[in-house]
C-alpha cells in the first residue's frame, strides 16, 4: 500500500539496512493519515529481511505501470 503513487505502480523496494529487494505492484492504499512511506506484505517483508523487526527503513523506486521483466510472479 502506498499513499501517492498511482494503483497498479510497479515499485523496486530496497530494504536499506541489508540492501535486499524485491519487485512489488502498488495494489492498495494506507489511512491517509499514516506518515509511513510503503505498507508491504508480510511475505515481502520476509524477502527483504525485516519481518521479525516489524518496520525498517526502505527506499522505493517507482518502475511504472508495465510490469517488469524480472519482477517475481506473486
């Protein structure tokens, strides 16, 4: 879940503690009031590494509607 990129954003999620990543879609929206930057799942928190922490600091990278070569089937 994401607040300002547009639904259907394809997005490089790197977790910036571990430098993992992971290629996610953009499929829903948080409150409007969440200060946070991306709500992910809990099993893209397990590819990047951080599920036990609960949050990590993230970069996200927007790579468009067209779903990306490398992106993982999900």
């Amino acid at each position: 879940a994401h607040n300002t990129l547009p639904l259907n954003t394809w997005v490089l999620v790197t977790n910036l503690s571990n430098g993992k990543t992971v290629v996610l879609k953009i499929t829903d929206r948080m409150h409007p009031k969440n200060k946070r930057l991306i709500d992910l799942s809990r099993a893209a928190a397990i590819r990047l590494g951080y599920v036990r922490k609960g949050l990590t600091r993230v970069k996200v990278v927007p790579l468009g509607l067209k779903r990306p070569l490398e992106a993982d089937p999900q």
